[in-house]
C-alpha cells in the first residue's frame, strides 16, 4: 500500500499525493514529538541592556552541524540564536556541491540531528517521502536525498538562515563580539554573546595542496577536492589524480563519467586503506568521554586516528576500476612536477606522466592563522604545543598546531589574561578533534558532540548573568497559592 512506495513510484501522481500525505503526518508526528519532551523551554537569557545585541549565540555554518547546533540551543531555551551561511540557499555544506560520491559512507540507521527524536531521523523522513519498503531496501543514503532531509529537517523546525552572508571578522566590544558579515555585496556588524564556528572541514585551516604542486603548476591546471569544477570541463582530458583513499575514488569516477579520456590515480602508500576509523570509534564510551581523558591519552588517540586514511567506498572502486581508461598505481610518491610543452610532468617513483588536469585528494591542513575571521588573534590561542610536550618519539608537529580547546569547545588563551573574548567563541569542526574526540567532524559523533556543545554555551549564558538570576530569585513572589476560603 501506500508503505511501499519506492523513489521509482514517485512519478505517479496518486504515488506523490501519497507521500505528500505521508510527510504532513510525520510532521504532525514531529510538533508532538517535541511537545511531549518538553523541547521547548522557557526562554531564559536575560536581554542584553544594548537594544543593538540581537543575538545571545550566531552559529557560522548552517550545513548539517549549525543545523543541529541551533535545534539543540532551541531545546534548551536559548531564543536568540542566528544561523549563517556563506552558501546560497539549498547549497550548505558539501553534498551538492564538493562531495561526488553517490551516497554516504555512513549506515543508514546512524543517527545525528534528530538528537534522539525518532520522527526527526532521516529513517523516518525517507519512510514518509519513499515508504517503509524503500528503506528496507536501501543500502546507503543517496547524498542528494541527504541533503533533501536536512532542508526538511531545517523548515520543519523552523530554522531561520541567512544565506550568502560571510564572516569576515571577529571582534571584541566591551563585554561582546562584534562579527563583520559580508552579504550581498555589503559589509554589516552582528553582535552576540557567543559565536560558534561550524565551519566544517577547511573551517579550521585551508586545502592542502603539497608544495610541490603548489609551485610547479598554475591554479588553472589543478582543482582540490574541497573546490568545486563543472564536471564536463574534465571532459576529452588525461587526469591524473593525486591520492587514493575516498576522496580521490570520487574524483575519479566524476572525470570518468564526464568523459575524461583518461584517469591515473597516483597513490604513495603501497596499498589501499581498508579500515573505516569511525566504525570503530561509533560508542557512548569513546564519544562521551574522550574529553575526559588526561592530555598524553588524548595526544595518543589522535594521533593514532590521523594514522587512519579513509577507504573508498566499494561501489565507487569498482565504478571507477570498470573503466578501461582508469588505473592506479600504488607506492607513486610525487618527486617533481612542472608544465613541459603545455602538459603536466609528473615524475613519481614508478616513472614519469603526461597530464591536462590535476585533480587533488589531499585533505586539508589546520592554520588558524589561514581563518579571516581568527587571524586578527591567532597568536593569542593556545596549541596543543602550548600545552603538552609529547613523549620522545611521538613528536607530531601537524597535530601540535591544533587549537587547545576547554571542556565547552570554546578558544583557550595562550598566555591567561590576555585574551578573555576567546572563551565566547566555540569551534565545532574539525579543529577540536584532539581536545574533544571526533564528535564535530561528521554524522558519527554528533549525538555526543553537540549536547556536549550545547550545555557548555548554555554554563557560560548561565554563569555570566548569575547576579541576574539570584535579583530574579531574591524578588519572585508569584503567588501559586490562595485557597478560596469562604466565610
């Protein structure tokens, strides 16, 4: 019946009709849902005596962690909360724009934003909009289908976002922050208490892209992963793609399926990763408490974790092995590359190539220095080097360079009493890996990551305003009881 209605059906009229009646129920599910967990608290903030501060949180990124963030804050009350995105509408974090894989790599039971609400689970989205059966069947979750359920997830809760609006700057006014956003071509100030930067993976540095490409090519003959490209612009070209783990599989099979005439995939270790780290790392023990942990423990986990490279999934290996103008090559480490009679020369270690176009699977590095928005006080935050001396042997400079995060993912001063401002702002991205576990760089930790988040913003709203509440306290005299005694 109408449960087994599969995406294939979607094009019959009655079979629409049907979902569409199917989603307003799960809706209607949803508003109860949260009506019976109390989802909605009683605003508490006390407004700011400023009528210019708007805003007591501004979340930076509106993709799949800003929009959690700012359902977990609505949770608990906190009202005023703006989300930003430098993205147009539709278009927030990387699933219709960089990510080229067909579907995700996670389970498809695996939950994130819903934050433990069944009827806000992508499983019972997919289940309203394609039927029980559709799931049954499905194997991965379609990333554009993805992206689908967090537009419903962000309108079904009523999540506001300013697109197209870029944060520039972040400044310190008297007891607030000042944000310098960029939208539609003009620059305005946004002031808040706290800011958190969801900002996702190049949100805490920028693309790596090894020196040796970096000066041996111009910009136009090589795209880095985090970059977007019109896919028919690799058309009729020889390819090579530097890397081999998942996202260097996904640009392979996007230049195939375009046309490239052909794809060379130069990978430096000798074999492929095999290992996804996040089944591993997917329970309340190591998610929940990693924090806890001293910093010596926390240094050993990250630094084994990033020892992990990430595999590609099985589908798009073998989509991309199916070509007949596709090969890899394992254990070619780049040793020089430069333009010779208009094409790419690439001398590897198991010889020398011939490209058009460079395409980079080479992941991201972390220079908060890099950030507009951080560089005015990048020098003031503390580093991991500026809190821990690594055992001899385990010296790690890149890990070394990651912010050292507080309990709250907020910014810690290097030198105490230098730079106060750092405390109000919170980075949920890939920066506060080694401070507080994988819990803000994907669907896997969020369940544990953004309560943790979220309860710390709501301590710091709570403690700074404690003089607030006690005067509140010392005069409430709402009366609750008068007995109706008759004479």
């Amino acid at each position: 019946m109408q449960e087994s209605l599969s995406a294939q059906d979607m094009s019959s009229p009655d079979a629409a009709k049907a979902a569409r009646s199917r989603l307003l129920r799960l809706e209607r599910q949803v508003r109860r849902d949260l009506g019976m967990i109390e989802a909605a608290p009683r605003a508490w903030v006390p407004a700011h005596d400023e009528a210019n501060l708007l805003h007591d949180v501004v979340i930076v990124g509106a993709g799949l962690s800003g929009l959690t963030i700012a359902f977990g804050l609505k949770r608990q009350g906190v009202e005023r909360v703006s989300l930003i995105d430098a993205a147009p509408a539709g278009q927030e974090g990387p699933w219709v724009t960089t990510a080229r894989m067909r579907t995700l790599r996670s389970p498809k039971t695996l939950s994130g934003p819903d934050l433990g609400v069944p009827s806000l689970t992508y499983r019972a989205w997919h289940e309203a909009v394609h039927g029980r059966k559709s799931f049954d069947r499905l194997d991965k979750i379609d990333r554009i289908a993805w992206m689908n359920y967090l537009n419903w997830f962000r309108s079904v809760l009523g999540l506001s976002v300013e697109n197209d609006s870029r944060l520039l700057a972040i400044e310190e006014e008297r007891d607030h922050l000042r944000l310098r956003v960029l939208q539609g071509g003009r620059e305005r100030a946004v002031s808040c208490r706290k800011v958190v930067l969801a900002t996702g993976l190049e949100g805490a540095g920028r693309l790596h892209v090894p020196a040796v490409i970096r000066n041996g090519l111009p910009k136009e003959r090589w795209t880095h992963s985090g970059e977007a490209i019109p896919a028919r612009s690799l058309a009729r070209k020889r390819i090579g793609v530097i890397g081999a783990a998942a996202s260097s599989f996904d640009w392979a099979v996007a230049a195939l399926e375009a046309g490239a005439d052909s794809v060379t995939l130069l990978a430096r270790a000798p074999s492929l990763p095999k290992t996804e780290l996040l089944d591993w790392s997917n329970f309340p023990g190591f998610l929940n408490h990693f924090s806890d942990l001293d910093n010596e423990s926390r240094y050993r986990f990250t630094r084994r974790m990033f020892a992990f490279r990430t595999p590609p999934t099985v589908e798009m290996y073998e989509r991309a092995m199916a070509f007949p103008q596709c090969r890899l090559l394992a254990g070619a480490a780049i040793e020089a590359v430069g333009i010779a009679n208009g094409e790419i020369a690439v001398k590897t270690t198991v010889g020398d190539f011939a490209f058009d176009h460079l395409l980079l699977g080479t992941g991201y590095r972390i220079d908060l220095a890099h950030r507009p928005e951080l560089a005015g006080f990048s020098g003031l935050i503390a580093t991991w080097a500026d809190r821990f001396v690594p055992p001899k042997g385990e010296v790690d400079l890149d890990l070394l360079a990651y912010p050292y995060l507080g309990p709250a993912f907020e910014l810690v001063e290097k030198v105490p009493g230098t730079a106060s401002m750092l405390a109000n702002i919170h980075i949920f991205n890939n920066a506060a890996v080694p401070s507080l576990g994988p819990v803000c760089n994907g669907i896997t930790g969020l369940k544990a990551g953004v309560p943790k988040l979220v309860a710390g913003i709501c301590r710091g709203l709570f403690m700074r305003n404690i003089d607030y509440f006690f005067q509140s306290l010392d005069g409430y005299d709402k009366v609750h009881f008068q007995p109706n005694i008759g004479p």
